[in-house]
C-alpha cells in the first residue's frame, strides 16, 4: 500500500525477448568472435600462457557479477526486504549467468585435467613433491579433486538460481504469498552454502595460483569485490532500462539512491577488507606471506596498487558520498561505470602478476578475452530468461516497493 492507502498500479514491462531485441545476437557473435580473436593472437603471438591467466581473469570478473546478484536475492529474502522487490527480478534474472558461465569453465577443467601447470603450479606433480610446503597441500590441490569441487560449487550456483527465478516467475502467474515464504525460509542455508562456495572459489581460483602463498581472508575480498561489481552493474542496467522507456514509473529515484548507498557501503567494505589484509601481513612480515605483496610493489605493480588504492576507495569515497549523487541517474552511471573498471583492475592486480612480474602493461588478450566471455554469458543470460518478465509484478512486496521513499 502506499502512504494515503490507495493501490498503486503495476506496469507490465514486457518479457526479456519483447524489451532485448536483437541484444541476444550482438552479444554472442560478440562473444564468439572475442574468443575466437583471442585464440588467434595467443596462437600468432606464442603467448599461450597469457591467454590462460586472462581468460581466468576475466571468467573471474564476469562470475563476480552473477554471484553478487545471488547474495542480493539471497539477503532480500532474508531480512524480508520490501524497497527491493521492484529491481530484485532484474538480480534473478543475472544468476541465470552461471550456467554459461559452468561451460565456460570447462577449459581450464581439462587443462588442469590434461596436466598443465601454466596456470596452477601445484599440477606440476614434480614439483610438488620436491617441495615441502607443496607436497602437504597435495591433498587438496590435486587436479581431480580441484575439478570435483568446481562441479559442486556451480551445481550449487546454478540450481540456487534456478530455484529463486522460478519460484520468483510462479509467482507473476499465481500470486501465491506461499511462494516468498518458501524463498525465504530457504534463504538461510543457501546463504551459508554460498559463503562457503564463494570462499572455497577464491581459493582454488585465485589463491592457489601462487600456492606458497596463504590468505584467511581472500573468500571475503573476492567477496566484497563481487558486491561492489553487482551493485555496479545493476545501477548501469536500471540507467539503461530506464533510458529504453522501460520501468520509469516503477524504480524511482529513491530505488537508485537505494543502489547507491549500497554501492558505496559496500566499496567502502572492499577497502576495509584489503587494507586489513595488507596491514596484517605488513607488521607480520612473513616471508610465505610478504613475497606475495612484494611482487605487487615493484617493475611498475606499484603504479597499479596506487590506482586501487586512490581509484577503487579515495576518489569514489569522496565522489560518491553524496545524496544528490546517488539520485542523480547520469552521475550515478558515471561511478558506476567507474567502479566496475576498478574491480576489474582489482582481479587483474590479483591474477596477472603471477605470469607477468616484470610487467604490467595491459595485453589485448585481456581485452579480447573480456568481450568473449562477456559476449557469451550475457547471451546465455537473455536465451534462458527470454519468457521472464522484467518485474515481480505479483510480489506481496510490490506496494510496499513501489510507495517507498528514502526518510
């Protein structure tokens, strides 16, 4: 209901297939075509190697994204949130990424599979047995169980989505409130399933690619990087619905302040996470642990530490704290866009040192590497959510939603 009582109407934006037009086409030829391009340059060039650690890279960033729409989806029903009914369909509908993005990863399954140690130097089995502290990680970082574990976390990716979206579309059709609470009781467990699928990603996928190496805190960056990124990319996608004519009267100004704040609460959390981890292994000064630092403050790494350092929490820190920012569409766009370019900057300061200490200039397999994976996975996402419209319209939240204003 709104304030004065009266029922506000809902609009019906149309299905994904009636409002994406020809986006699903644009997008996997795109895809395709950065994949194939990326093939092609690591082939001509002999940089094989680098492609890998940029496919990972960018596999890892565009993953981000989708599982930072699923803690959104999550969290939602959890504390029963009313304000977010009107942009929730729109996170439903990003989870449906995982699924592409499950095949994309099948690559770097049969590398590690098929023995390579380019990427994972603990797949290199002589190696690690000639090393001590590699030899006793071998029980958990062993090519078949590294595989077994990413099969688990995307089953749990992929049918968690699944569950909310249909349940979520159910809904649009039935009306039946048994539906949310069934959403939310399931919300609990799903959570922590999610934490730990999340935490143990980060370290098979981007901790253990210096295996000497060690961080209790690394599922919790990656973490954080994901919500910043999400939170990024539903501001741009609210901007461009809106921009098309679609959900105008729906998500209102105080819906993106909403989006706002939570994009900047939750940068602020990423460089909180960072600096905490740093300073602990600053005034440690651990060998196994300093190295790993040390490799990103030298040969120009350290030009790329003080673009986080000043572009992923200084400069938005002061640009985006504003209420007139956030409220403002095109300015909000603005750090959005801002703020998604760090986080891919972020995973690149994590990845791309280890195969290329000495230099950290970008590659255009990076770019290349980023369209294709990008491409593919926005096109799987408009092919297995073409039926789904783009709001819950028959939410029992939905009033709530739609009357909400910031105090």
């Amino acid at each position: 209901m709104s304030h004065h009582g009266q029922i506000i109407p809902v609009e019906d934006p149309g299905t994904i297939e009636q409002t994406s037009g020809s986006l699903k086409t644009v997008a996997l030829v795109a895809g395709l075509g950065g994949l194939v391009l990326s093939g092609l340059l690591a082939t001509s060039s002999q940089n094989t190697d680098r492609l890998q650690y940029s496919y990972l890279l960018n596999f890892c960033f565009v993953l981000s994204i989708c599982l930072g729409a699923l803690f959104f989806v999550l969290i939602q029903h959890i504390t029963r949130a009313g304000w977010s009914a009107v942009v929730r369909r729109l996170a439903e509908i990003m989870t449906t990424g995982f699924l592409p993005l499950a095949l994309l990863f099948i690559p770097i399954v049969l590398l590690v599979i098929n023995g390579s140690s380019v990427l994972f130097e603990w797949n290199n089995h002589e190696v690690a047995q000639n090393d001590p502290l590699l030899k006793h990680k071998m029980i958990f970082l062993n090519e078949w169980w590294f595989s077994l574990r990413a099969i688990v976390y995307f089953a749990f990716w992929i049918v968690c989505g699944k569950f909310y979206l249909s349940s979520s579309t159910r809904q649009d059709q039935s009306g039946d409130p048994r539906l949310t609470q069934s959403m939310g009781s399931w919300s609990a467990i799903c959570l922590i399933l999610f934490a730990l699928s999340i935490s143990f990603a980060a370290i098979d996928w981007i901790m253990s690619l210096d295996p000497r190496w060690f961080s209790t805190i690394i599922g919790v960056y990656y973490f954080a990087n994901a919500n910043v990124a999400f939170y990024a990319t539903l501001a741009i996608t609210v901007y461009l619905l809106n921009s098309s004519g679609l959900l105008v009267n729906t998500i209102s100004v105080e819906h993106r302040h909403d989006i706002g704040k939570l994009l900047f609460g939750f940068n602020c959390f990423w460089a909180y996470i960072a600096f905490s981890q740093y300073l602990l292994y600053w005034y440690a000064n651990i060998p196994e642990e300093t190295m790993w630092f040390m490799r990103r403050q030298e040969n120009g790494w350290e030009v790329v530490s003080m673009i986080l350092i000043c572009g992923h929490f200084v400069i938005p820190f002061l640009g985006l704290m504003s209420r007139t920012v956030k409220r403002n569409p095109s300015k909000l766009l603005f750090w959005a866009v801002f703020l998604l370019t760090m986080c891919w900057i972020d995973l690149y300061w994590l990845i791309i040192p280890e195969v290329s200490p000495e230099n950290p200039a970008l590659s255009l397999l990076d770019l290349t590497s980023l369209v294709g994976i990008a491409g593919i996975t926005l096109a799987g996402i408009l092919k297995l959510s073409d039926q789904v419209s783009l709001l819950a319209r028959k939410d029992p939240r939905i009033q709530e939603s739609l009357s909400f204003h910031n105090i």
